[in-house]
C-alpha cells in the first residue's frame, strides 16, 4: 500500500464492467486496505464501473460518462481489464 502511486489528497476513479462494479471487486478492496493503511492521506476512492457494460464500451467516452468524470475531477482512472 505504501509504495502505490496515490499522493495524500488525490481523487482515484474506477471505471468498468462486473469485475469492477462489485461490493467485494478488487477497487473496493483497495477503497478499504487504502482506509485501513494510509487514513491521514485522505485519498478518495469512487467506484464508476457499470456491470454488464463491456470493457470496449468502457472505455468510450460518452457524454454521459465524460461529464460524470468531470465533476469527479479525478487525478486517476483505473480500469482493469480481464486476461483470458
């Protein structure tokens, strides 16, 4: 946790499918290891992932989506994509 490239203060926005949007997905384990870990650093964390939505589709900017990032302003985007 200590080595992630989050700065104290940044703004982490996931964006994807299933395997994103999930109470138990790998961005919410990192929401809660971040919170348990590096608290003082303040990082905000939100999940935008849409299950169902195809990883391609994802990655489209819709106006949509693009607006909802923009008001996030976030510092990063996260996404993972699935290896088969």
């Amino acid at each position: 946790m200590d080595r992630l490239p989050f700065a104290p203060g940044q703004r982490i926005v996931a964006v994807g499918e299933s395997t994103t949007d999930d109470l138990l997905s790998w961005f919410e384990i990192l929401r809660r290891l971040l919170d348990l870990r590096r608290p003082a650093d303040r990082i905000t964390l939100t999940n935008m992932a849409v299950s169902g939505q195809t990883t391609t589709r994802g990655i489209r900017v819709t106006r949509r989506s693009n607006t909802l990032l923009i008001s996030t302003s976030p510092n990063v985007i996260v996404s993972m994509a699935p290896v088969w």
